[in-house]
C-alpha cells in the first residue's frame, strides 16, 4: 500500500463513518467497501492516526447534520434526538412546525416505522455509532481486552471506543424495547460486537443489552481513568472516565440496579471535576459555552464545524437565526412552568409565553440574531448526577441521602433575583424545606428537579417513564392539545425501521 495513502487514510475514515449506512444491514461489514480492515490493520502500522481519526469520526457523527441519514433540518445527531425525545414526553411542547421539523415527535407519529423518518434514522445514527467503535476494536484486535503492549493512545482510543459503544447501546435499547423495570427478558435490539460478523443478528433481550452497556461503560472508564483521559483533553468533545462513569450511572438507575448507580454518581461528584453552575451562572451563562465548568460533556461547534440551521441553537433558541426565531417555538408546557416557584431561580429560564427566554440565549439578545451558530452543545452536565444520586438513594430505601443530595443541588438554584429578600436567608428555608419531606412527596421532589433541571436537554422521557407520569398534553401545544398520554403509551416507544425487518430475517 502507497505510504503517501497510509497517511492520508486517518482523514479519509471520517468520510468512511458519514457514509456507511444500510446496504443489506444497518450493520456493514466493511466500512462501504472502502477499506477492508486488513488493509487498515496494515495501515495503522505506518500511521497510528488511524485509529485516532475513526475515534474522532465517532464524536464528530453526534452532531452531524444527516448522521440519521434523511438529511432534513431535524437530522443532526444527538441533540436532535434530546428535542424529539423531550417533545414526546410533553414536558416541552411545539406551538407551530410551520417547516414540518419535529411534527412528528410533537404528535406521537415518528416512532412508527412505516410513517415517519425519525424510526429509521435514529436507529440508524446509533448503529453508526456501534460501527464505527466495532471498526476500532478490530482494527485493535478485540472489544475484549487490549493488546499487552498497547501503549497510552491505544488505550485512551479503547476506552472512548467502549465508551460510545455503550452509549449508543443505552440509547438504542430505551428508545427501541420495553422499559427494564417492566420486563428485563422482552426481545430488546440486536448486538453486534465487531464488524467481521457473519450476517445480521437476532434480538437480544433487554438484560443482554444492559450486561453489554455495562460491561462496555465499565471497561471504558477503566481504560480511560488509566491514561488520565481528561488531562490530556484539551475541550470536552471526546468522553473521559468521568462521562463513561456516568452514563455507567445511568445504566444502572435504569436497570434498578440502585446502590451502584448511587455509587457511580456520587463518585463523579465527589471527584471534584465539575463544579454545579451557581444560581447566577444558570440565568448568565445561557448554556452555551463548552468551558462551563458544569458541562461533563459538550461539543465545541465553531465556524468550521457548525451545520448552522440545523443544530440545537436553531431550533430552540429564538436569538438564534433558524426555526426557533421565526415561531417553531419550543416552550415549557403551563403545567411544570406553574408548578416552579418563584423562589426558584429556574423559574427565571422561562418567560411569560414557556420560552426559554434565559436558558438557552444567545449572547447578543437580539431575536434572529446570532448567525454564526456557534454556540456549544452539552451532552451531560454534573447537576445529574446529583439526581440520580438522590433517585437511586430513595429507591434503595435511603431518604437520608435522597434529601442530602437535593439540598446539595438546591443550595445553587435559589432566586437571587427576588427583591426586599435576603439572599442567604431566603437560600436556607428553600433548601430546608426539603428535611420535612419523605415518602412520595420526597419522591414527588426529585421527580420535580429532573423534570425542571434537565429541561430541554433530553431527559424528559427517561424519567416520564422511570416514574410512570401520565400526562395531559398541554393547551401550548398545537398537537394533541388535551389528549391523556401515560408512560407506557405505546407511541412513546420506536418501532425498528421497515429496513430492519426487510433487510434482518432474524429481527422477530
């Protein structure tokens, strides 16, 4: 092989992660028939910034404009998936889809795969994913363990890799299967764990596929804690033990596996890495900067990188030029907006018609503004792991530590804004008041933070259905207004696209 194409094929796999997709399968087994990987097995001996490249290919596809493969302006990888997943939960709603974007998430029809894109290309973007990271692991030799002279790039490779695997393992098996808590042995999503498989795979139970994001996660923050992954980050966009140790937590809140997911989460926190915003970091920094130094996990966009209308800030931010500015408006539903009170600084985030008016802001505060979209996205932020920590702690029977924790996250979120108050007397009896709850009214608390915290950042629906709320869709919206939707609506799950049934005789 030319030394001058050894070189240049690090870049070259980017193009190889965009464009592999659904020949026979979601699953190829050569990255489109580019390169075998023998021939980058080869080329990796000549230029180690092969492996390196499909690592950043892996990131680089969260935010991608297509990376679903419909290529419309709701097609941009991760941050696309929070807004549909957040509209389907009702806890934010559209008022118009004047352009159609989001429609289908906004009025339950997207997770049907004979009627809506939205079945087939998430489907699609996480099996990207799981690819891409397969690719690396064969062109290392095994997703099982690493070569014993595998030196520190390799590791940290490995350790991201196994990091995204399983996190698009999360991610495929509660979009696309039954919820673990209802029934672990219900058929889940087919696995694949190297891209020389022989033919397309069956469906592996919800339990199999948590074994595997488990196993994955746990080797990945392993790997990456060995080579001091976020020392050698110079941004947030590649995971780091910290990221892997929390989607770990996630795992584990999910599958009812409660003191390990306390453990994981109180690990992170503990860890001293990432401070909670202040109350007036939360109203001032608009979330729109990567070095907020709450976000665990956020994505640099710049001049190079941005997809411009199709990204987060064009569709949820009205100061941006895009979707948002010009009335596709994603607001608050009436409901949580008036169950926050005054007193809490998060009731600032919104204005008078739900808007996330100080939430997500563009600096310049002129509607239809800002038309550089480069305004950073956020993946997870370390405010989560103080509500799984609290979660997790009340569902093992600890209240104890479930109130702990939310006072630890309320002690930051008190309204600084409120005239003829003092500020740290009024901070105390807000974050007080907790010690008189328990039971289902502390449950009822740390049901409100993560509906209220985490707005807008994809979360809505895990928790809907983590805590089975049945909701009443909301007079904002202009989709379903005043139509009853509970947690285990069977339009809040995605079907596997017509592809995978067409294409995957196994899928049953």
């Amino acid at each position: 092989m030319n030394k001058k194409l050894l070189y240049i094929l690090s870049g070259a796999t980017l193009l190889t992660l965009g464009a592999s997709g659904c020949s026979k399968s979601f699953l190829e087994k050569e990255p489109s028939g580019l390169y075998t990987i023998p021939q980058l097995n080869e080329a990796q001996l000549w230029n180690p910034n092969i492996i390196r490249g499909y690592t950043s290919g892996l990131v680089s596809t969260t935010f991608a404009y297509g990376a679903g493969g419909i290529n419309n302006h709701s097609d941009f990888g991760q941050k696309s998936v929070d807004i549909q997943t957040d509209l389907m939960s009702g806890d934010m709603v559209m008022t118009a889809a004047r352009y159609g974007h989001f429609k289908s998430a906004a009025d339950l029809t997207g997770t049907k795969r004979d009627q809506n894109a939205y079945a087939y290309a998430n489907w699609r973007y996480y099996y990207k994913l799981v690819f891409a990271a397969n690719s690396i692991f064969d062109i290392m030799g095994s997703d099982e363990t690493l070569k014993a002279d595998a030196d520190n790039d390799q590791k940290l490779y490995f350790g991201q890799s196994k990091t995204m695997r399983g996190f698009a393992y999360f991610n495929l098996i509660n979009l696309y299967a039954t919820p673990y808590a209802v029934d672990p042995n219900a058929k889940g999503i087919p696995m694949y764990r190297s891209t020389q498989t022989e033919g397309p795979s069956e469906r592996s139970t919800v339990q199999q596929v948590y074994d595997q994001i488990i196993a994955d996660l746990t080797a990945g923050k392993k790997a990456l804690a060995e080579v001091k992954a976020m020392e050698q980050a110079n941004n947030k966009d590649n995971v780091n033990e910290y990221v892997a140790q929390g989607y770990l937590a996630y795992a584990y809140l999910q599958s009812g596996q409660y003191q390990k997911a306390y453990d994981e989460a109180v690990g992170v926190i503990n860890s001293g890495a990432y401070p909670l915003m202040t109350n007036r970091q939360l109203i001032e920094s608009g979330f729109r900067e990567w070095t907020n130094p709450e976000f665990m996990w956020a994505i640099d966009l710049t001049t190079d990188n941005t997809e411009a209308l199709p990204t987060f800030w064009g569709h949820m931010d009205i100061f941006t030029y895009s979707y948002a500015g010009i009335g596709d408006y994603k607001v608050i539903s009436s409901e949580l907006q008036s169950s926050i009170p005054k007193e809490d600084v998060r009731s600032v985030w919104f204005n008078k018609s739900g808007i996330p008016y100080y939430k997500f802001w563009d600096s310049g505060r002129k509607v239809m503004g800002d038309r550089s979209w480069t305004n950073d996205e956020v993946y997870m932020r370390v405010a989560e792991m103080y509500l799984i920590a609290a979660e997790s702690a009340f569902r093992s029977g600890n209240e104890a530590n479930a109130r702990k924790w939310i006072k630890e996250l309320k002690k930051n979120r008190y309204n600084y804004q409120l005239e003829g108050v003092d500020e740290a007397e009024g901070t105390k009896k807000f974050v007080e008041a907790v010690d008189k709850l328990e039971g289902a009214d502390l449950l009822n608390e740390i049901l409100y933070n993560w509906r209220v915290e985490l707005w807008g950042e994809g979360r809505s629906l895990l928790t809907m259905k983590r805590f089975k709320l049945n909701t009443t869709r909301d007079t904002r919206s202009g989709f379903l207004t005043g139509e009853k939707v509970n947690w285990d609506d069977p339009r809040l799950t995605f079907e596997a696209p017509s592809n995978e049934y067409t294409n995957n005789p196994a899928y049953k």
